[in-house]
C-alpha cells in the first residue's frame, strides 16, 4: 500500500504540475495524450483504493451532480465595485486625484468575479460575487476550472483570494456551433456563457465548457494568529483598531513578534498590489499582466497598448482598471458608500459598424428550422470582414424592425459572432420583412410550434435538412469521421449515393473514387474512418441524430442515465424528466422523436450495421428503479455514497442532492442530519443500507 500511496502523490504532483505550466506559465511539458493517460492511471488507482482520494486531487476536476447546488454564501470580505470612466478625462482627474501615487494598469477581463478559499494550502470552497455581500456556493463547478490550483505551493493556514471566471473566445466558439447545431438558442456573448456554466447542476457539463480564471486580489489572509484584509480599510478587525498604522495586504504575525512564514521568500512585508500579485503568482495562481506606471502619461500608454491588444486577445476584455499600487495610500484616499476611491475602471468603446442590409434570405437547418439571415456591405469588424449575421427569428426581426435597404449597426458578440444591434433608418418605400409559410427548398408547410420563436419544415425528407443532417452526423461533435467534410457530403448527395446518414455505411472505395479529387489513397482512408466511427460510443450516435435538444452534452447525460440508445427509445416522457436538466419540453420532443417512424427504421439499419448503441460503461438491462428518486445521507455501513448512487442509476433510478414532496425514497446511515429530518415531515418514506441491499437482490 506504501508503494501505491507513493505512486499517488507522484501523478498528483505531475498533473498539477502540468496544469500550472499549462494554464500559468504557458509553457506545457507533457502531450494532451501524455496527461490523459496519467490522469486515466490516477483514477483506476482511486477507484480501486477509494480511501486514497484527497479534495485536491485532479480527479476531482472531472465533476458530476451538485450535492447541494448553489447554497447561499455570505462574504467575510465584502466584494465591491469599481467606478467606471469612459474617456481619458477623467482617468487624468483620478490621477490628480491621487496625486503622488505609484497606479498598476491591467487588463479588466469581462467575465464574472468570484472568491476562492483555501484552508491549509487546500481550495475548500468557491463561491460567486453575488450582490457582494452574498454570493452562491459553486465550489464543485470551480473544480473543474484546471487554472485554479487545488493545492497552493505553500500551507498557509487561511487565504482568500478573487478572480474572474471567463470563457475564452475559442470555448465560445465552440460553444455556439454546438447550440447551434443541436437545435438550441445560442449563447448572446462569452460572459453570459460563463456565468451560465458556473451554475451547471452538473459540474461535468461545466467542464466541457473549458473555463479559466484570472486571480486579481487577496481578499484575506491569516498566516498562523491574525487574519488581514487586503483591498479595503473596513477588512481589517473592527476591534483591533492598532491594526490601522499596518498597510492594508501586510502579511505578519502579531506585531513586534516575529517575521511572517511568508517572508522566507519575501525580505518584506506585502505592502503593494504588484507585489501582491508576484506572491500570488509564486502560490500557483493564474495572475493578471500587470504594468507599474509613474504618471498620467505612462498610464495613457498602457490603457492605449492593452486597447490595441484587445482583438488579439483570446479572451474578452471591456477595459482596464487603474489602482493605486501601495497599500497604505489606498488607506489614505478612502473610499465613498459604493466604490473606492483608489480604482477606477476605463471602459473601452464597443467596436460597432454601419452599414447597408442588403437582403434577408432564409436557410434551412438540420432540425427543419427555417433561419433569417441578414445579407449586408461588408465591413471590417475584430479583425475580420463580415457581410453576413444570423437574425435569429421572426420575434427578432418584428421587434428591431429589419427591413431591406436598412442602414443598419453591426458588431460581433465577444468579438466573435457577427449580429445586428439595431436599424437607424428605413429606406423609402420599405415593408417590414416577413418569414415565408412555406419550406424555401422544398416547399412545405412551414409551421411555428408553440414551444419555439423559430418555425420549421415539416417534411423530414427535405434535402436542406438531409444535407445538413449528415454534414453534422460526420462532424467532430458527433462521430467525427474525418475526411467527410460538406463538400464530399454534398458530392455523395448529389451523384445519389447517400440519402440519408446510413448510406454512409454502405460506400465503398469505388463509390469514392466517382468523386471529383477523390483519389484511390483518399478513399481508402475514408473508408477506413467510416469504419472506425463504428466503434465509437453511443452517445456519440445519439449527438449525431440530430434530434433537437441533444447536443454532446445532453447525450452523454442520457446514455450516463439509461445506457442505451434503445433504453431511452422506449422511455416515457416522464421517465426522461427524471434526467437532471431535462425539462418537459425537451423530455416530450425527445420521447416523440424515438416514436418515429424514420427515426426508428434509421436506428434499426445503424444497428445493423454494427454501430454501437449500448454503453460499455454500464448494464442497464435491469431497470427496476425506473422512474424513483433517492437521496442519500449520512454515512452507510458497507457502501460508499457514491457506489450507491451508481448502483441508483445504473437500475435506471436517479439521485437528487435534497429531499422534496418528489423524493420516493430517502437511504440513510448513521449521522444523517438534516436530509432525514425534513423526510420524516414530508412522510418520505426512509429506508437503511439492509433494506436497500434487499431491494437489489
């Protein structure tokens, strides 16, 4: 066990390493591939050994079912705002203002603020800004956020740090096409996404998001006896008014006593946000760039060079924030009821355009949903030409009035998406556009349903949708055959040798070879990954039918739940309910879906085929929990929670964090608290580990 124990605390200590080099210092050592391959060896040996698992071990970045999702967290240290100023007068008056300070300028990332807490070195809990005042307990989502490290270089015994959660242009991108694709309404912007991934209920959803963070301040820290604020005069003990000839941020023990722990790296105490940020930075964090300026002008320059860096960034920016460097001046200049009057924040101009709209034409999706496009002259928006933007629906379009021949305002949603923000004028005689009644390609019946803004073809066999159908189900997100890009889809289409996604697993090399530019070596490889994706796993198969509300997510949560494509065709609305995040909506469209005929005629032949629709990770033959909520508490005799739940889920139960009128079920151990006692006044039925065991044979 000593040899194990060893090999544990060495994979934890490269992976965190990897991390920090990874997200930190920008500068990997180890190969995507190098890294999962340790992580996989880290999580058989917990598995195996789980009384070797540790909070801050990596695997617990991956995530799963908020136990107790967003409780409220009330802030020691009370997290405020800046003022905002939007031109450079009155940055120069801030300046004046603080006359004879030294300032820092950095980046003001536009993501959302939240406190990370460590104890002991060990990051316990994380939490949101809230109303500063009070903010919602995240720390599970935060996990998997891979630049906050789980363990700081150093056992302090208290720290409390802030940063700002984002999500990098790249990740919304991503983000956005998988919406998209999957039928959903996209993300408006990368700081919205965000904040909606950080309240996940499940934090392995918030995962596949691919945060990051930027830690910009120490909230508080107790290196041993006495705890300290470190932005705000009123951080420091109300009752220890001696504190206030010590700068704000100082790191000590009790004064006249001796130096700090910390000062065996630092000769001083920390008496400047710089130096601040140095230490945080040697702790493990991701640190924002910083640069110290003398005066105005020196300021002027660095809000000019990060304005100029902006486009270039990968992540988004909406200014830069200007602070007072020592600590002690900020304790001189004070602060009024809102804001501190040692910051301020210069709020950049949104980058917006004027042009013509040209024309409004209407696609068609692979879901059937019929889509406004604005067609307009180009212009030169982040970096990039854009004459084209999605207008999303008719709601959209009758409330902005877009017309054709509209001088009209364009930008990019976090510098990446291209939308219209609204129309300045009208041209003469223009009439408001209105969507067509009819499919654009095929000519059906185009219908609003009326759980949606958007309307959609009702004929399945439409060759917009077939088209964009298979493009998706070829796709990385889906089952990711490489080679099979739009235009050998389109080809294949056209020449008559596919109709619909099957067909794919029908071609041969010859079939290929029809192809314009398709050469006998490009066919062969073809052929060969059309043949590999069969081994792919099912919710891979599932993203890739297409049906509307099962993304690459939502598909890995359904198979987790029923293990089997055809476990979830032959499930009830309400059994798809019991689904964390599944609504009724989306529950009735999915289990209408599976009652389809093409749909079930396309199964059939897929699984003909020999694709997988069965999870290897799961057998989910035996159902007899079906449609029962449980909720687990206190500490059972033989089973871990989590071998309980998974034996739940895999009998096709489900398993909540809290107890409601809903619950069937309450299993309970010994010290179970407050779960039990609010069963016993709702009159759920409680049971304990032996009968439990007995209801699983």
């Amino acid at each position: 066990m000593n040899d194990l124990n060893e090999r544990v605390i060495e994979l934890r200590k490269i992976l965190e390493r990897a991390n920090y080099l990874y997200y930190v210092k920008d500068n990997p050592e180890l190969e995507d591939s190098e890294y999962d391959s340790l992580l996989r060896e880290l999580g058989e040996i917990e598995r195996e050994h789980p009384e070797l698992i540790t909070p801050d071990s990596p695997t617990m970045r991956v995530g799963g079912l908020s136990d107790d999702t967003f409780k409220k967290i009330a802030h020691t240290v009370q997290m405020g705002s800046l003022r905002d100023v939007f031109d450079m007068s009155e940055v120069r008056k801030f300046v004046n203002d603080c006359a004879g300070s030294e300032f820092v300028v950095e980046r003001k990332i536009d993501g959302l603020s939240v406190s990370l807490e460590y104890e002991n070195g060990v990051f316990v809990r994380g939490s949101t800004r809230g109303d500063g005042f009070v903010g919602e307990d995240v720390t599970g989502n935060l996990r998997t956020i891979r630049a906050i490290p789980l363990r700081l270089s150093r056992e302090i015994p208290f720290l409390e740090v802030r940063g700002e959660v984002f999500m990098p242009k790249k990740s919304f991108a991503e983000l956005v096409n998988s919406q998209t694709e999957a039928g959903e309404t996209p993300a408006k912007n990368p700081r919205n996404a965000a904040a909606g991934s950080l309240r996940q209920k499940d934090s392995s959803v918030t995962a596949t998001r691919k945060l990051d963070i930027y830690v910009f301040n120490i909230q508080q820290i107790n290196t041993g006896i006495d705890s300290v604020g470190a932005n705000l005069v009123r951080q420091f003990p109300n009752n220890r008014p001696h504190y206030d000839e010590f700068p704000v941020g100082a790191v000590f023990d009790r004064p006249g006593d001796h130096r700090s722990p910390l000062q065996s790296q630092y000769d001083n105490d920390l008496v400047a946000h710089a130096q601040s940020l140095d230490f945080l930075k040697d702790l493990g964090f991701n640190t924002n760039p910083y640069k110290i300026c003398k005066n105005y002008e020196e300021i002027e320059a660095e809000i000019n060079k990060i304005g100029s860096e902006r486009q270039s960034l990968p992540f988004d920016i909406d200014g830069a924030v200007i602070k007072v460097n020592e600590f002690h001046k900020r304790i001189a200049l004070g602060e009024t009821s809102k804001f501190p009057k040692w910051a301020v924040a210069y709020k950049y101009p949104p980058e917006e355009r004027e042009t013509t709209l040209r024309d409004i034409e209407v696609g068609v999706g692979r879901t059937g949903a019929i889509t406004p496009v604005a067609l307009f002259d180009e212009v030169l928006l982040a970096g990039t030409s854009v004459s084209r933007a999605v207008l999303h629906n008719q709601e959209n379009v009758t409330e902005k009035d877009f017309r054709i021949g509209d001088r009209i305002i364009v930008r990019k949603a976090g510098d990446i998406i291209p939308e219209v923000i609204k129309s300045v004028s009208h041209a003469d005689n223009s009439k408001p556009f209105v969507m067509p009644d009819r499919c654009p390609v095929c000519g059906s019946p185009a219908v609003k349903f009326a759980d949606e803004a958007v309307i959609r073809c009702t004929n399945t066999s439409c060759p917009a949708q077939i088209a964009e159908r298979i493009i998706y189900f070829v796709s990385k997100t889906a089952m990711n055959i490489d080679g099979m890009g739009d235009a050998v889809v389109n080809a294949l289409l056209e020449k008559g040798l596919i109709k619909d996604i099957a067909d794919i697993y029908t071609l041969s090399e010859t079939d290929l070879m029809t192809l314009d530019k398709i050469k006998e070596k490009s066919a062969s490889n073809l052929i060969t990954a059309i043949q590999n994706s069969k081994e792919n796993p099912p919710e891979r198969l599932l993203c890739g039918l297409g049906i509307r509300g099962i993304g690459s997510a939502n598909a890995k949560l359904l198979i987790k739940h029923f293990g089997s494509i055809e476990r979830i065709m032959s499930a009830t609305a309400d059994e798809i309910t019991a689904v964390d995040g599944f609504g009724d909506i989306l529950a009735q469209n999915i289990a209408t879906s599976f009652k389809e005929e093409h749909m079930l005629k396309l199964i059939q032949r897929l699984k003909s085929y020999s694709l997988k629709l069965t999870s290897d990770k799961t057998d989910t033959t035996d159902t007899r929990f079906s449609g029962l909520t449980f909720v687990l508490t206190g500490t059972l005799p033989t089973y871990k929670r989590d071998e309980a739940k998974e034996i739940i889920e895999n009998l096709g139960g489900k398993v909540s964090g809290s107890v409601s009128k809903k619950t069937d079920y309450v299993l309970a151990g010994d010290d179970a608290g407050s779960k039990l006692t609010k069963a016993q006044t709702l009159g759920v039925k409680v049971i304990d580990e032996i009968t439990f065991k007995g209801m699983i044979g």
